[in-house]
C-alpha cells in the first residue's frame, strides 16, 4: 500500500463511517462482508483535510481505472443515489466501491467479490473536475 494505510478526506470520512452506520442490514453475503472490511480499514486511516490530499488517491467522484489479470476496468466512484451502472458510476455501497476507496494509483488489493476473490491492481486515478459537495450531505 503505497501510503501505509487508507487516505480519506476528513469530511468524506465522517460521511462514509454514517453511511456504513446504517448499511449493517444488507441482506446480500458479499455486501455485508465488503463493507465490514471497509469499517474494519477506516479504524487505521490516515485523515487530510481537504487541501493536503493527494491526488492519486480514491474519494468519492475520483475516476479509477483497475486491472486483474488481462481483464481492465474504468469507472467513477459515487454516493449511493448517484449509482448508474450503464454509465460506469459504482456506489460506495457496492463490493469494487468499497474495495478501491482511499486506495492510491499503483496499490494492489486482495477482495472477495460475488464470483470470488480477486487481486485488483488500480493502475489510474483521476479526480473529477467537480468535486463532491460534501456540505450538502453532512
């Protein structure tokens, strides 16, 4: 991990650790152990305030890129009423969203995903001209 330990800003993180608060009741398996294991890697992580964080790193609205094997991916890393699968826009709430979060470009992950577990290598970060309006949401 290229930073030791996840990197989130400091108002992403308090929106993420309410909405994690009141996701407990999913009923799908692969859900359920996702985002225990993303509550369980927010305990160690390393919290920015806006301005010092660094631009490789997975926020909400960052457009990531991720390789596993010869299979790649794009997509942007949404809220969860922002999801729009046609339109590549994964939520937080899903298993790949909660894998890559405060992850930075170049780090490796190990995750369990619904058709098993996969290592996932995220080979491109880029941060959305607009960022989230995290005021609105908090």
């Amino acid at each position: 991990m290229k930073y030791g330990n996840l990197i989130l800003e400091k108002k992403e993180y308090v929106f993420l650790k309410r909405l994690l608060n009141v996701t407990g009741y999913y009923k799908d398996e692969n859900t359920k152990v996702s985002l225990k294991k993303l509550s369980g890697e927010l305990t160690s992580a390393i919290i920015y305030d806006h301005e010092e964080m660094p631009a490789d790193v997975i926020r909400f609205n960052s457009v990531v890129t991720v390789q596993s094997g010869t299979w790649q991916t794009e997509f942007q890393l949404v809220i969860p009423t922002d999801r729009d699968i046609a339109a590549n826009k994964i939520s937080i709430l899903a298993p790949m969203g909660s894998a890559v979060m405060g992850y930075a470009e170049g780090d490796s992950i190990i995750w369990n995903f619904p058709n098993g577990t996969k290592e996932l290598q995220i080979t491109r970060v880029r941060q959305a001209e607009k960022p989230i309006d995290i005021d609105v949401l908090l």
